[in-house]
C-alpha cells in the first residue's frame, strides 16, 4: 500500500509540478525545463491546476469503475 502511495504520488504531484516548472531563475537551473509559469500565477492553475485535478478525480474514482464493470 505504501509503494502504490509513493508512486501514485510521484505520478501526480511531481511529474506534472516538475514538467510545468520554470527553473531559470533558481539554484537547479542546470535542468533543461524552460516553462513560462514563474510561480503560482492564475494561468498555471487554469492550465497545470485543472490537469492535476482532472488526474486525482479519475484516481480516486477508477476502483469503483472497474469494480461496477466487473
């Protein structure tokens, strides 16, 4: 239960926190992720914020999926 958590959370939260980063202008800028989001702004919550969202509904709802199919 703990490895599922770790990588549903690795999945989720980091990858996409990660791949819509803007590392220009901090210490790990050495990383080759040049996005446009700053920070926290209302644009990365319409676009990054509604991907993150979209993600935990379907993972929270896909069991009750494939146990009412099976």
């Amino acid at each position: 239960m703990t490895t599922c958590f770790f990588t549903m959370f690795v999945n989720t939260a980091l990858i996409q926190l990660l791949s819509s980063a803007n590392f220009q202008q901090t210490i790990l800028r050495w990383i080759p992720i040049r996005n446009h989001y700053n920070d926290f702004v209302s644009d990365w919550y319409v676009v990054i914020g509604t991907s993150l969202q979209t993600t935990m509904l379907i993972t929270a709802f896909m069991p009750y999926v494939t146990f009412g199919i099976s």
